[in-house]
C-alpha cells in the first residue's frame, strides 16, 4: 500500500503515557510495553500520469501505411481500508478515475472520428492515432472492494481485487491494474510450506471500467489484439467464460520453488513450476531460476487446440554493489499436425498463414504478429504449426512471467512456439534514489521448413525518486520514469509486421 497515513492519537496523549511510563519506572515496577494497535482506518493512493507515443514503422506511412499514436492520460487513485478492532477482519476498497482531457469519454467514443483511429488512404496530412493501451478515453472504477481475513497462519480475501500470481497479475504497467472479482485463499503450514487456492469469476483490463466474463483472448478490448482471427464470433461478441481456478504450493528455505495449477474455463489447463536459488553469502551473489509450463486445452475449447511447453532458465550476479546482472533463457518446442483443411479454410502459399472465410472457425491456437503457421503440401493436405502458450490475462501485455519478455513483446504476445534470449544490466544509485535498466532480447520465430523471423528488442528505464525513499515501508514522494522500447525484425515482406517499432512511455507520479 502506497503511503498508508495513521491516525495514532494525539501529541498530548503521547506525553502523557511517556511520563507515566517513567514515573512507573521509579517507583521500581517495569511492566512490559503493550503492542500498539494497528490504525482503524488508513488510505493511500497516487496521481499518474503518462505520455505515450509509438512509431509503428520507418518509412511511415507511404511504406506500410502504419499511422503513429500518441496518448497522454492523468490518474487519481485512492485506496481506503478500514480494519476492525481487536479482529484480523479488514474491509477495503480502490478508486481510480483517469480523463485524457481530449473530450472522448468511453471505448465506443474511439468507434469514430474524432476520438477514433483513422487509417491511411493517401492524404498529406497524416494524423497521430490514440493509443488505446494508455488508453486514451475516461476510466472510472472502482476496482477493488473486498472484506479480507488474516491471522499468521490464514488468509482469505472476498470479492474485488488484486492478485500477483504468474499467469493471473496486476499488470501494472500503465494507469490501473489489472483486477478480478472471486476470493483468494491461503494457509502457512509451517515457515518453509504454503498453500494456497482461488477462484476468480470475472475480470476487469487494465483499460476497461467494468467486470466482465470473458478474458483477452475471447473477447474484443480495446488495448489488445483479442480473439484470434480464425476464431468467429458471432456479431464481434465476446466468448463468455466461467474465469479460472487456481492452486499452488510453495516452498522457501535455503531455494525456493512453487507449483502452480491454473483451469482456464474452457480453454486450458496450465501446470507452471518455477524455482530459485541465491548464493547469498558469496561473492557477487550469484542465482539460478528455473521455468517449466505445461499447457493443454480444456472443455469446449473456445480458442481451439493448445499444445504448450515451456522451459526457462535464468542466472545473474551482483558483481558490485548496485549492479547486478542477469541472462535468461526461454524455449517453446514446436507442434505440428498434417491435415485437409476444412472447407472455407485456406492456406497461404507465400505468407504461410492460415486464413478463414466468413463464419468460419479454424479451432487451433495460432501464431500472430506475422509468424508463419502453415505449408501446403504436395498431396493436398497442410502442416499447420502451433505450440504457443495461451495467457488469457496478460496476452499482449508482456507482462508474463517468462525470463526474456520485454517492454513491447515476448513469446506469448507472439502466441508462437519459438525460443528468446535476453541480457539485462540494473544498475543504482548509492542512495536507491536512480535507477538504470538495460536489456537486450533476441527471439526467432519460424522453423528451418518455412523460414524463421529474427526479431530483437532493446528496452531502456530509467527512474529518479525526487526524496529519497525510507528504508522501510511504502515510498511516499514523486518518481518520474522513462522507458524506451525499440523493435525490429526481419523478412517481413515474406511473412509481414513491421520491421521497426519504437516506443517511448513517460511516467510521472506521486503517492501519498
């Protein structure tokens, strides 16, 4: 919580109970200090604001017909809790209201011009898009809303909220996080186990004012690709699903490590182990993590056939104080079936990508972003290539849990099998005040039948805390961030995408 302000009584009480206090002592009696109470009541909250802008391809726009976005948008949050007494009972709640100042109120107001995309058809004048991901229309939310149980051992939280697990996160990287509606369990068997079970119904985007039951990857939000092309729906409506079902064990001691079990309602289920191992009495400090996922499509299969499998490994080291090091690693075998195409179904012989007819349902989960998925074969039939992991909460949004993800995209953005490697140097003021990240990420897509797709990604954040943060506690004060992202990739005039892509994101904010 950013910046919890008590209300602890009063100067003149505190005087009292400190004379008190020393006339006790001298009468020779020292009776043992009473706990203070936690406040009742406590709030936080901050004030964010960004500037987005993007370059979606050089040479724009007579090349690619790619028009640039820009978006600037303002938050208020306020987070208010109030804990009763002498119970390990809380109640609290999340309000954000954000207004871009541009006079486009919702989504449907980005449906048309003026507040709406406009494409490219010649003109000489080429506007500057919004960039819905900000976004750039009005939120207002109230996105948390809870009764929550805790005590050393229990906890259990109930209704609207936010929850970090690897595939179900805050997503925090714009106004709001993402939220979920359902209830959160967990219990410490002991101080090296944890247990932990949950169900989340509903779902509310980093960029939507409401709850609703479907997620990124069967319906049509604003702030991210949505339902595949080869998957109808019928008038653009949303897939409705039932949410996800969530446990995990968890240990910590001299490593740590956790299993996690997610069911995606008829979409898949997912098994997830990550584990962790610091040397932290050597020098330098060195670590080794370790990703493995496992992901099959489940029920009805909404988005069609998923066949996943996941393998990540990660090592750093703190050579210097402030500095530390890391490379990591991420692997996606690929999966193929030979098949007749059904009717109304088609594949490219030059693109190399599946393509449907009106109404028509292709049931796999395909490769995006121009990665090829599919060859003709010389009898009729057609291999078709998948082996993407389906992330229904964070796709498009890198950010996924997986070791080489970057500011702008990953493996599961590209929803493709495929293999990423990622350097990055963080380095820091004595202070902790500055901040410095630099990466460099490198993924090919493709396979040595159809012809691979090279990308690389270099990101840049920088962040200056304007006081000092505490050494305890949350940071009350004003940051201001920047982050530059730039993407590149190549044979795109075989399999398509734009070969440049640049980012920028600036970032002020103050919490109280």
């Amino acid at each position: 919580m950013r910046g919890m302000r008590q209300f602890n009584g009063t100067i003149f009480a505190c005087s009292l109970v400190a004379l008190l206090g020393t006339a006790t002592h001298a009468l020779g009696a020292t009776p043992p200090p009473k706990p203070t109470p936690a406040p009742a009541f406590s709030y936080s909250g901050f004030v964010r604001s960004y500037y987005f802008t993007r370059q979606n391809a050089s040479g724009y726009p007579q090349t690619f017909k790619a028009i640039n976005q820009a978006t600037f948008n303002t938050a208020v949050s306020l987070h208010a809790q109030y804990a009763f007494p002498n119970s390990p009972i809380t109640v609290g709640g999340t309000y954000l209201y954000a207004n871009p100042l541009n006079g486009c109120p919702s989504p449907v107001s980005h449906l048309s011009l003026s507040c709406g995309k406009e494409t490219f058809t010649g003109q000489a004048t080429v506007p500057t898009n919004p960039d819905d991901t900000l976004p750039g229309f009005v939120l207002s939310t109230l996105y948390e809303a809870y009764v929550q149980y805790k005590d050393p051992k229990l906890y259990i939280k109930l209704g609207d909220q936010v929850i970090t697990t690897p595939w179900a996160n805050p997503s925090d990287s714009r106004l709001k996080p993402v939220a979920f509606e359902g209830g959160d369990l967990s219990y410490k068997f002991n101080k090296s186990w944890t247990g932990e079970a949950a169900y989340m119904d509903r779902f509310e985007s980093r960029a939507s004012s409401a709850f609703d039951n479907a997620t990124l990857l069967t319906s049509h939000p604003v702030d991210a690709p949505g339902v595949a092309a080869n998957i109808f729906t019928l008038g653009g409506s949303s897939i409705t699903t039932s949410g996800f079902g969530y446990a995990r064990l968890g240990f910590t001691g001299n490593f740590t490590a956790n299993l996690h079990y997610y069911a995606f309602m008829n979409i898949a289920n997912a098994l997830w182990v990550d584990g962790k191992y610091t040397w932290a009495k050597s020098f330098a400090k060195p670590f080794i993590a370790i990703q493995l996922g496992s992901e099959q499509n489940a029920g009805s299969a909404v988005i069609g056939k998923i066949s996943s499998t996941v393998f990540g490994i990660q090592a750093g080291i703190s050579p210097w104080k402030n500095v530390d090091f890391a490379v990591g690693y991420n692997v996606l075998p690929e999966r193929s079936d030979i098949l007749t195409l059904p009717a109304g179904v088609s594949c490219s012989s030059s693109k190399h990508q599946i393509s449907t007819g009106p109404g028509v349902t292709f049931p796999y989960f395909l490769p995006s972003g121009g990665t090829a998925n599919c060859l003709p074969n010389a009898d009729g039939t057609t291999t078709v290539y998948y082996g993407g992991w389906a992330s229904p909460y964070t796709d498009s949004y890198a950010t996924d849990v997986l070791f080489t993800t970057s500011i702008s995209q990953g493996l599961i953005d590209r929803r493709s099998s495929g293999q990423g490697l990622k350097f990055a140097l963080t380095l820091q003021t004595a202070d902790h005040r500055g901040r410095f990240i630099a990466s460099r990420a490198l993924y090919t897509y493709g396979n040595s039948v159809i012809g691979t797709q090279p990308t690389q990604e270099t990101n840049l954040d920088a962040t200056w805390f304007f006081r000092k943060p505490p050494s305890t506690g949350p940071y009350h004060g004003l940051l201001i961030r920047h982050r530059y992202a730039e993407r590149t990739q190549n044979n795109t005039l075989v399999f398509g995408g734009s070969p440049l892509f640049k980012y920028n994101r600036t970032q002020l904010e103050f919490d109280f």
